[in-house]
C-alpha cells in the first residue's frame, strides 16, 4: 500500500468472490506506489451505493476507476454514466461462460459512455492497474518513472530467458 497521499485510484469488484482476480490489479499498482482504495459494491446487488460511489470519485480526488465484474457485468458501464473520470473495466471468468459474458457486458457500450475493456481475469485485472498508471504517469513524474523502469525490467527478464534456452539448446 502506497504511504503517498489518498487514493488516485478506486478498484471496485462486484464480489468477494473476486478478489483473487483483483489482487493482480492491487498488486501492481503497488510496484507503482499508487494509492488506492478497494470496495465491494455491484451494479445489481448495491445500485445505490455504486451510483454515490461514481458521482462523488472525482471530488474525492480519485483520478481512474477500475472495475472487475463477471456474468451479465454491469458495473464498469453503471460507473462510467455517473463519473467522467476514465473508467476501466475488467471482465472476470465466474460464470459458466468463463467470462465471455462478462467480457461482451464490459466491452459493449453505447457511444456516449466509453469503459476501457482490458482481457477476461488476471491479465486484464493485472493490465487495468498498468493503464492506471499511465493515466496517472501524465501528471506524475514518479510514476511515469516506474513505467519506464517497469517495461525495461519486463524485456530484461525476456531476454534473460532466451538466453538461458538458447544456452541449454546449445549444449544439446
Ligand atoms: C458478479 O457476479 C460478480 O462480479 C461476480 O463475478 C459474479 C458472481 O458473484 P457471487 O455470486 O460470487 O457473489 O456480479
């Protein structure tokens, strides 16, 4: 958790039960010493609370919100019309259709009310948090510092493993 002031960014879930894919969005906007908050509130199960939640994210200095829903997923797009903060949505793969329901739910809005659809579970909750970051980086140095270190990081470690297969290959 980021010991910077109060959170930049809101991840929403519409369940406990989707926690476990969420963390991923949690974790990375750690390595990018972001604040955020985290809350459970549905746009079918608590449509009230996620209405007051969007209508007043922009006052209270929220800059991005990040939504994970599954099944007939809703949330991002009931956020998106009460805010004009950008809103990230992720699918998530609870249903019995693994998340392409949710996927075509997040992904197909109406003109007028855009939500950024990352992939179905932890890549794209993983991806949100990233994008996250380069919303924020725009006004803050230290995190688009992290954005760079991070990409160069990510193809060290490519590169690192293609050595060690060409090695191994190598002795064979
Ligand atoms: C969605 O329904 C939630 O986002 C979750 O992915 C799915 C199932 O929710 P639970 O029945 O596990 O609470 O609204």
């Amino acid at each position: 958790m980021s010991t910077r002031s109060g959170p930049k960014v809101g991840i929403l879930m519409g369940s406990d039960s989707d926690l476990e894919v969420m963390r991923e969005a949690e974790k990375r906007l750690d390595f990018f010493d972001i604040a955020y908050e985290t809350r459970i509130m549905s746009a079918h199960r608590t449509p009230d609370i996620a209405a007051e939640y969007s209508a007043t994210a922009a006052k209270r200095g929220l800059e991005v919100i990040i939504c994970g829903a599954g099944a007939a997923a809703h949330l991002a797009g009931t956020i998106a019309a009460n805010t004009t903060l950008p809103v990230i949505g992720v699918p998530i793969d609870s249903s019995g259709l693994k998340g392409l329901d949710a996927l075509l739910a997040t992904v197909q809005m109406p003109a007028g009310i855009p939500v950024a659809t990352m992939a179905i579970g932890k890549s794209g909750a993983a991806n949100a948090a990233i994008f996250a970051a380069q919303i924020v980086g725009r006004k803050d140095a230290e995190v688009a510092a992290k954005l760079v270190q991070f990409k160069k990081e990510m193809a060290a470690g490519v590169e690192a493993r293609d050595r060690k297969l060409q090695s191994e290959r190598n002795k064979s």
